[in-house]
C-alpha cells in the first residue's frame, strides 16, 4: 500500500487542523493510499503514533501540509527524502520569518536543486519570493488551503468576535526565557504589556456594539480563562474537536477578530469579515481574497484586514451588515480547487496517488 507522509500539526490550533483538512481535500487521494502524520504541534513528543523514525521509514512520498514553521525538525525528513529519492510536494506553505539558520538554507538549496520537488504550491507572496530565492521551480500562489475544507450549512447566523490572549506564551524554553528578560532589559515587555491592556479594551468595546447573537470564540484552551473574565462565561466558545470550531464558523453572519483561520471559514460561508492582526502574517488573507476577486469581484467590500500595530483601529461599523454573495464566493472556490488538482494531477509521480 502507497504510503504518504504528512508535515502537519494536530490538537494544538484548530487552524492547523483546517489546513491539513485543506490539503486532503484538494489531494483527494485513493482508496489504497494510506496518511501517516508527523504532527508538529508544540510539546508534542516524538513517541508512538508520532514516533518520526519509525514513521518516515514507510513513506512513500512526502507533502509538506501547509504548516507556516515548516522547517526545523521537518529537517529530517528533507534528509531522509534526498537520500532515499523520495519525491516532495509543498502544498500551502507560509515562511512566516523566514529562515535564518545557514544549515536550514543550505538543506533547501540542496531540496531546491534536485528533482524531487514534484509540486511547490505556497500561500502568501513572502513564501514565493522566499522559495524562488532558493532556486524552487514552477512556485505557484494559491489560496489558503483551509478554504477547500468541505462547507457545512450556514444557518442560525451569529455574530462572532475571534479574541486572542496575546499574554499566552507559544512556548517555554531557555532561549525564551533568555529573550524575555532581554525584552524585559529593554523596556519591551512594557510596551507589551501597554499593548495588551488595550486589545482587551479595544476587543471588549467591540464586542458590546456587535448585534444579538454573538459569540466569542477562542482556539487555544489556555485562552478560556481570561475570555471568560472579558466577555462573560456564556459567550465564550472552545471546542477540542476542531470540527465542532468549523461548524461554529459557519454560522458567521459577521466575524471580527484576530485568527485569520477564523477568518477564512468564515469568508467560505459569506460572512464580513474584519480581521484585526498584528504581524504581516494576515497578508495570505488579502493574497487569497485577491484571487478570489477575479471571480467574487465584490468581495473586497466584504473582507478588510486592519494591522493594529499602532493601535490606531476604529471599530468596522460599514462591514456589519454588509452581506457578501456566499454561493458565488463558494462557487469559485470551487473552480479554484479544480485548478490546483489539475495542477496536481500533472505532477507525474504524485497523480499516481489521487483519484
């Protein structure tokens, strides 16, 4: 049996989980081709279902699922693909940063160079650049692949604000912590902590003038407490199973917040959309409604992106009851997934894997 191997994360954040589902969706493999995961979620062990060296000894062919920090230990995989020839394809990837380790660029130019890389499919303008810059061929910008995830029914619709706690710390570690106090030396983690105070401020303000229904949702279980101290337990939702967080997304009316994977879901289903973000990151939101404009061509009166660095932001009143056209954005979606499995399917090596 064809065995494929998947860089993707699980259990950590939903939008993750969209992404993977995402790239399936668009691979539509066969019957007889099994998934194996290597689940890149932070604190996730190496250990038994994803145990990395007994896993990748199975795989047949390797796609890099979309994750952003899709580097690091996906290393060893990379390895492992040169020197056993196993074929490669990149399907949705974000650099995010960049790389800034000359060994990680070294294995990329090597990855880049040989005649592995069957398909190289990235999601915002920055992955492009990036992965031309290393010498990858054919580099192609597509939409996001969580917006190819199977649409539920949009009904009941809700206002929802996506609030985050930018306190929560992604990871602990001593390089962390020696950048803490580095911030803290500098004067940084007050600015931080000035930024913070008024987010909350700024995301409270907006939830109270969002019409009836709302609801806020979190993707992050650490997130739950302080949530519910803002907004008050009975708007708070957080599910595990981050199908149930989809199936929340589809009742989007109107989605005001800061994750572009509550973003998306929330596009697919014809909401407005504002998001509120604080790094460049949220560019694959205005790279992927772009592209959808050539067929959706109102939908950029339906969809802003607004960077709060500066903390200037007003709060979006124009976009509240400004309903976009849902089945036409779905309908060109659809004909954009066509596109990218024609693509797929023309990769010599991979069509042997799809339907």
């Amino acid at each position: 049996m064809k065995t494929i191997l998947l860089s993707t994360s699980c259990l950590w954040n939903c939008g993750d989980d969209f992404i993977r589902d995402g790239v399936l969706a668009l691979l539509n493999l066969r019957p007889d081709v099994r998934t194996i995961w290597w689940n890149r979620a932070l604190g996730v062990r190496s250990a038994f279902a994803n145990d990395l060296k007994v896993n990748v000894r199975h795989c047949d062919y390797f796609i890099v699922a979309g994750t952003p920090s899709w580097m690091n230990r996906t290393e060893y995989i990379y390895r492992h693909c040169l020197e056993h020839r196993i074929p490669v394809a990149l399907i949705g990837v974000g650099t995010r940063g960049g790389m800034w380790n000359p060994w990680q660029k070294r294995l990329l130019r090597q990855l880049a160079a040989s005649d592995l890389v069957e398909v190289c499919l990235v999601r915002d303008k920055y992955a492009f650049e990036t992965l031309r810059a290393y010498g990858f061929r054919d580099v192609k910008l597509i939409m996001d692949p969580a917006f190819f995830v199977t649409p539920g029914r949009a009904e009941n619709r809700v206002n929802l604000l996506g609030w985050r706690d930018y306190a929560v710390r992604e990871k602990v570690s001593w390089r962390d912590y020696g950048k803490t106090v580095v911030d803290c030396l500098c004067g940084r983690q007050r600015q931080k902590r000035a930024f913070i105070t008024w987010y909350d401020d700024f995301m409270q303000g907006i939830f109270k003038q969002l019409p009836d229904p709302k609801r806020v949702v979190v993707h992050d279980n650490r997130e739950i407490a302080r949530a519910e101290q803002l907004f008050g337990r009975e708007s708070v939702f957080y599910a595990t199973d981050y199908r149930e967080i989809f199936r929340m997304y589809s009742t989007a009316r109107t989605y005001v917040g800061s994750r572009i994977h509550g973003a998306i879901p929330s596009i697919v289903h014809g909401a407005c959309v504002n998001v509120l973000y604080l790094a460049s990151k949220a560019h694959v939101v205005e790279n992927s409604t772009d592209i959808l404009s050539r067929r959706v061509p109102g939908i950029t009166d339906s969809v802003h992106v607004v960077y709060i660095k500066d903390r200037d932001a007003e709060f979006p009143q124009c976009c509240v009851h400004a309903m976009p056209d849902g089945d036409a954005i779905r309908t060109a979606i659809a004909e954009q997934k066509k596109v990218i499995q024609e693509e797929l399917r023309r990769a010599p090596q991979l069509s042997a894997y799809l339907q």
